[in-house]
C-alpha cells in the first residue's frame, strides 16, 4: 500500500525530530550551497460526480494531473547554483538566461530535485554519503520562477520555484559534500552591492560605464536600501485523452525580466514624463538602458565569486515615491526587459537578460 500510517504515539527511538543539519538539496547530482529553507507541497484536484434525485455525491473523482510545488532560497554563491539550475543560462558572457530552460535536450530543461537526510545529530556536509535514510524525491521538475535579492543588513540571496506531477519518498544516492572553509569569507555582503547604467545606443550592444548610478526620472540623487530583480517562468501543462498525467510541460512566451529597487531620496531634479512618451513624431522616446546590478565577492580571498545581473535594452515601467510623516521619502524604481531564447552573450546582445560570476 502507497499510503503509510504514521504512528502517533510511538517513542522517540532513534530519531526524535528532523533539523536543517540532516538535510540538503540536490539537483540532478549536484548539490544546491548555502541553502536557507526548502518547502515542498502537493495538491490532488478532485471532481464532485453528482446525479438528480440524489443529494449526495456519487463519487469524488481525479480528473486533472496533481500538482507538486518546490520552492527554496539560497545565499549567492557567484553563479555556481545557477550553473546547476540553468547551465549555459548563467554563463552570460557566451548565453542568455534562456539558453537550456527551453532547449529538450538540456539536462535542466526537466531536473529531479532531491532532499537528502543524515542521521540525526550527524551533518549532512561532512564528506560522506547518507543512503540508510528515505528522503524526499520530485521527479521531472520544471523551474517556474527565479529571483535574486539585496538589501540593507541582509545576505544577497536568491529565490527559486519548481513544479512537477510527480512526489516520491524513498532511497536518494547523491555525491558525498565537503564542509566549507570557513577561515575565509563565505557569503556575499550587502556593502559590496553596487549599480551601474548606461543609454542603449540604438542598434548595438551597449556596456554600461563604470559610475554608480541608474536610471531615474526627476532625481538625481538616490540612496538604494534594496534590489530585486525576478523573472517569471510561466508552464503550461499537456494533456492528452488516455493519459493520466500530462505528456509535457512547456514554457509559455513571451516573458520579462524585472527589476524593482528601492532607494531614500536626496536630491530631485528638473525633468519631465515626456522624455519617456514624447509629444511628436520627431522626438527620441521610450530609451532602454543597460543596467548591472553587481554583487562583488568581499575580498580577493572571498570563498565565493559575485554576481552580475545583467539587463540590456531595459525600459522603465514606473515609479513610486513615498513620503510621510516620520519617514524618510523613498522610491520605488521598476525596470522590465523581455527575455529572448539566449543564444547571444550579453557583449554583443542588444537586449535581454544575462548573468555572470565576477
């Protein structure tokens, strides 16, 4: 029978609770570092089968594919995660974020995520493999959505969803890991955070300079507290009449690239709305920009690369700006790129979304 008991009331035996210790995520062999949480959920959708002259039901039936959701975050770790989850996706000097995500024949376009278990007290990154354990197993996962984040007194870190139908307890087989050197920087720091923008010049690729600044209407000075920058990974599911589960699950296009950061104002300036939407024919409207967002590695002994996060051809979407009684003004910078198959490196793209490790 598939479907255990779980006992109660049993005593404590040998294993009295699960820890963070005990456990770490895999995908495919690889193992995801400095990971902060893991959940992990499925649903089972249900049909009411009901007839007239009855008021209750008949039968509750399965007519649609279950759902299995995996979502987990990570401190950055220069683009070693990435690697794992994205392949050439996260060498942006060569691809962009999309390169295998829809290519079939990627080891990522569908991934088998695994959660493996130690025994109690023991931790699981100390070079040795864990198999006396059952632990978790999704199948044919599918990324949905990835995110990367910074803020001030936070660790950078990144956000990443997964779905499948499929939701397995049992037997895992992973490569044994390695502690971490700790004698070195391990993380990334807020304090090295730094932005850097440039107009796109119409027809070519476009690298932004070297000062710190971004893109901004009506302020000229800006104190960023945080960043984030998501992209959204829409699937749709396949289904065909004499299968009881889908027989594909594909991206649906087009997709964007956002960028959402935050910052106190200090110094507005003069400009207007209609540098953006223009007011005749004749004017230079809606500019795109290259943006980077770099997480750089906090000395040269760093254990861990940084990260650029590249937009090129980026559009401003909005702003907000708040002001009240008791707080300092802020504002809310969106930017949006949309994302194209990746087959370019982000020297020579004139838009779209890359990464790299610096």
């Amino acid at each position: 029978m598939a479907i255990q008991v779980a006992k109660t009331l049993e005593g404590s035996g040998t294993r009295k609770r699960v820890i963070y210790q005990s456990e770490a995520l895999f995908s495919g062999s690889n193992n995801i570092q400095r990971v902060q949480s893991v959940n992990y959920s499925f649903t089972v959708p249900r049909t009411d089968v009901n007839q007239y002259g009855q008021l209750g039901q008949i039968e509750r039936i399965i007519t649609e594919v279950p759902t299995v959701s995996l979502d987990f975050t990570y401190h950055l770790n220069g683009v070693t995660n990435e690697t794992h989850l994205l392949a050439n996706g996260a060498l942006g000097a060569s691809y962009g974020f999309m390169r295998d995500l829809n290519r079939p024949a990627s080891n990522v376009y569908e991934q088998q995520f695994t959660v493996g278990l130690s025994n109690e007290g023991i931790d699981f990154n100390n070079g040795s493999t864990h198999t006396t354990n059952k632990g978790i197993i999704i199948p044919k996962g599918f990324l949905t959505s990835y995110s990367w984040t910074g803020a001030v007194g936070d660790v950078p870190s990144a956000s990443v969803n997964a779905e499948s139908t499929q939701f397995e307890v049992g037997t895992v087989t992973q490569n044994a890991v390695a502690g971490l050197n700790t004698n070195v920087p391990v993380v990334l720091r807020p304090g090295n955070v730094g932005f850097k923008s440039a107009p796109m010049v119409p027809g070519s690729a476009t690298t932004p300079d070297a000062n710190a600044d971004l893109p901004v209407l009506g302020f000229d000075i800006i104190h960023v507290q945080s960043f984030t920058t998501s992209i959204d990974i829409p699937r749709e599911s396949i289904q065909r009449l004499g299968d009881k589960f889908e027989f594909a699950r594909v991206i649906t296009f087009p997709i964007q690239a956002t960028m959402s950061i935050e910052g106190i104002v200090s110094q507005q300036a003069a400009s207007k709305l209609e540098d953006i939407v223009g007011t005749n024919l004749t004017d230079s409207t809606d500019p795109g920009f290259a943006i980077d967002v770099e997480c750089n590695k906090a000395n040269a002994d760093s254990a861990v690369n940084g990260i650029s996060l590249m937009f090129r051809d980026a559009k401003i979407e909005g702003h907000s700006v708040s002001s009240s009684i008791g707080a300092n003004k802020s504002i809310t910078l969106d930017y949006s790129v949309q994302v194209d198959g990746g087959g370019t490196g982000v020297g020579a793209a004139k838009n779209g979304f890359f990464m790299k490790a610096i």
